[in-house]
C-alpha cells in the first residue's frame, strides 16, 4: 500500500493581453485554495506556491508566458484540471467586463 500522494503536471500559456496581474492571480489563487493538494508554479528556473497571490504576482508573466503547473496530493488531478482551464479561459476576465458593463 502507497502513501505517497498523487502528482499532476500540465503546462499552461498565459494568453489573456495584460498577463497574470492582480485579477487573474486572485482568480488562479481562489480556484487553488479550494484543493488539498499544495500547487506549485513552474516559470524560468523559479518555483512558487500556486496559492499565494503575491508570489504570482511577482511573476510577472505576461501574455505567451508559458507555466507549468504542478499539484501534489490527493485531489491532484482534480486541481490541475480546474486550474488549466481558468488558464485556458484567460482568467473569464471576459465575464468581469460584462458584469460591470451591466445595467442594475
């Protein structure tokens, strides 16, 4: 009987137009914190803590920045999966525009 934790990778582009700013990080970092699993971010040679929205910020990966992503623990799969299409999505940053565009 294993103990050791799933492990989940997949690599991501950044292609909304401004990048991993403030929103998005909020957004990357709200979806990760629903996981057990502890998320890390691959970028040029760093590895940050997916769920600290200061450290993706610092980042500062602008649009066709490539990232990888990495999950380890039980829910693993699940994490990455979620996480990739935000990504993929480009943050639904599209969605925030129409709400505030939104008549009351």
């Amino acid at each position: 009987m294993s103990h050791d934790p799933s492990v989940a990778r997949r690599e991501v582009e950044i292609t909304n137009e401004y990048g991993l700013h403030l929103g998005p990080a909020a957004k990357f970092v709200k979806l990760a914190s629903r996981f057990q699993s502890e998320i890390r971010v691959h970028h040029d040679g760093k590895v940050i803590n997916g769920k600290s929205i200061l450290d993706l910020t610092l980042l500062a990966a602008e649009c066709g920045t490539r990232l990888d992503l990495e999950a380890l623990g039980p829910d693993a799969v699940a994490a990455i999966e979620a996480l990739a299409k935000l990504v993929m999505a480009q943050f639904r940053e599209g969605e925030d525009a129409a709400a505030r565009e939104a008549p009351p």
